[in-house]
C-alpha cells in the first residue's frame, strides 16, 4: 500500500503537490493491512517531507468512501474492488 501511494506520488506529482492539504480515507479502519501503513508513513514524517499536510480519516465501509468521494471531502483514499464496482456501476467516479 505504501509503494502505491509512493508511485502515485512519483507518476503525479503536480496534482498532489498542488494542494497543501490532502484528504486520505480509508476504507476498512478495522483492517491493519490497510491502516497501518497509513499511520506508519504519518508518523515516519513522509508526507511532511514531501511538502503535504496529511489529514487521515477512517471510514468504516467502501459505501461511506464513495459518498465521501462524491460529496467532495476527500482528495484521495483506498478502496476495496467490491466496493468501486458497485459505485461505478451507480455512476460514480473513481481513479485507478
């Protein structure tokens, strides 16, 4: 998951560089396997040094992410596939 947000980080730099403040969510906050590495890149400082100020906000299922996504409050977050394919086919936004 952290090697993502790094390929991310390195493949498009100027949309997340453009914002000073991003909005993570993810989407299962029970699941270590989606969270700790989340809160491990927070706390070793990466973001900081990448020049963003990282606001992470647990959600408790894929549904409520999509709402959230689609209400505007959050810049970025993780998703199960369950959960994209659903909002997808009710016409809702995602990128992969």
């Amino acid at each position: 998951m952290l090697l993502t947000l790094l390929m991310a980080l390195v493949i498009f730099p100027n949309m997340l560089f453009s914002a000073d403040k991003v909005r993570f969510a993810n989407h299962v906050k029970t699941n270590a396997l989606y969270t700790l590495p989340i809160l491990a890149a927070m706390e070793k400082g990466f973001f900081k040094q990448q020049g963003l100020k990282m606001r992470y906000i647990p959600l408790r299922s894929g549904p409520a992410l999509q709402r959230a996504v689609t209400a505007g409050a959050l810049d970025m977050g993780t998703a199960g596939l369950l959960s994209l394919t659903r909002a997808l086919a009710k016409g809702g936004a995602a990128v992969g």
